[in-house]
C-alpha cells in the first residue's frame, strides 16, 4: 500500500492568522519509508517564544528559508493523487487550506485520513492518544518530537501498523471502511483554479 504522512509546525493554533514554519512528508510504499519532502518556512513574522519551545524551531533558523506561496506547489506535486494521512489532521488540513486559498496554489489531491479516532478504535483503553504515547506504545523508534518530517514519519509507521491490526487475510482495508472508522465526512484539498487577474484598462488616464 502506497501513502504520504505529513505534518507541520506553526507559530500558533490559529489557521489563517497564525503561520507554517515547517513542512514534513514522507512517502511510505508497504510500510517503508520511500521518499521525503520537508522544508522549513520563512512565516514573514517572529515566531513566539512559547511555539519555539514546543517544536524548537527559531526566528534565526527560519530566517531565508522558502515562503509557503513558494513551497505549496512542490509540495502538491510530490503528493499527487496519494492517500494522506496525519494524526489529528483537521489542524493540519486547515493550516494548508488556509494557504492554498489565499495564494491560489495548486494542492494534493488524495483523501486525507486522520490517524487520531483510527487509533482510538484499534488501541482502546491507553491514557491518551497523543502520537507520543502511541509510538511508545508500539515501540516504536524515536529521536525528535514536534519537527514536520520526524512526526510525520512517526505518522506513518503508526498508520501502518493500524492497517495491519485491522487487515483481513493479509488485505488492508477499503478506503472508504478507513473513513468510516475515522467517524469524519470524507475530506480532499480544495482544488484552486487560479483566476487571471483583470487588467485596469482604464489605470492612469
């Protein structure tokens, strides 16, 4: 099974008013690492002292990096049609749509699944289900928390080992059994056709 796990971190909680600071995808074919996009991303503003401290991410090393405007079009390519997958992925989603909207960029066009309620299904009674307790729990091996590429990655080791739990006779389940077991509508990128911007015919007479 072929998937892309992403993850972002940003200056705050607030799609639209607060910015990305850093992208991370990892492309997974049968359940091993394939291909990586990551970046970091310049938000045009000072990133506050208390989202650096989550993710360690800083003002210096942000500074010259890739605007998002920039960066959604490559990121729309290396995506293609593949399923996505993120763990609590409406805050993902809506930081990307958010963007994608108001730059008019292309964006991936695969179903995105959220790993969060899947988890919460195929692993009950954990105290928890951030994704640092579920990667303990599946022993799964660590290094940093809250930077794009290495939470995404995480991501995508926990999707997987969900579809072998939930496989029947060595078939992963349908798409459509993985959003229902997500409990959510089925969701995709919006799809921006950029408009040409209207000439002023009439500009300086």
């Amino acid at each position: 099974m072929r998937f892309i796990a992403f993850d972002l971190e940003t200056t705050g909680t607030v799609p639209g008013a607060d910015q990305i600071v850093e992208i991370g995808a990892v492309r997974f074919v049968n359940g091993a690492p394939e291909a990586i996009f990551a970046s970091l991303i310049d938000p045009q503003r000072p990133i506050p002292p208390g989202a650096s401290a989550v993710n360690g991410i800083s003002n210096e090393m942000v500074k010259g990096k890739p605007l998002i405007d920039s960066l959604l079009p490559s990121f729309a390519e290396f995506c293609g049609e593949d399923l996505l997958v993120a763990h609590n992925a409406p805050f993902d989603t809506q930081f990307l749509t958010a963007d994608i909207k108001k730059h008019e960029t292309p964006a991936p066009k695969g179903l995105v699944i959220d790993t969060l309620p899947i988890a919460r299904k195929v692993f009950p009674g954990l105290p928890n289900y951030k994704l640092g307790t579920l990667v303990q729990y599946l022993k799964i091996p660590t290094t940093d928390f809250h930077r794009a590429e290495e939470d995404a990655s995480y991501c995508g080791q926990l999707f997987f080992q969900m579809l072998k739990r939930i496989s029947v006779g060595g078939q992963p389940p349908q798409i459509t059994n993985l959003v229902a077991l997500t409990g959510k509508p089925e969701f995709r990128f919006p799809q921006i056709i950029r408009q040409p911007k209207q000439m002023d015919l009439f500009g300086g007479i």
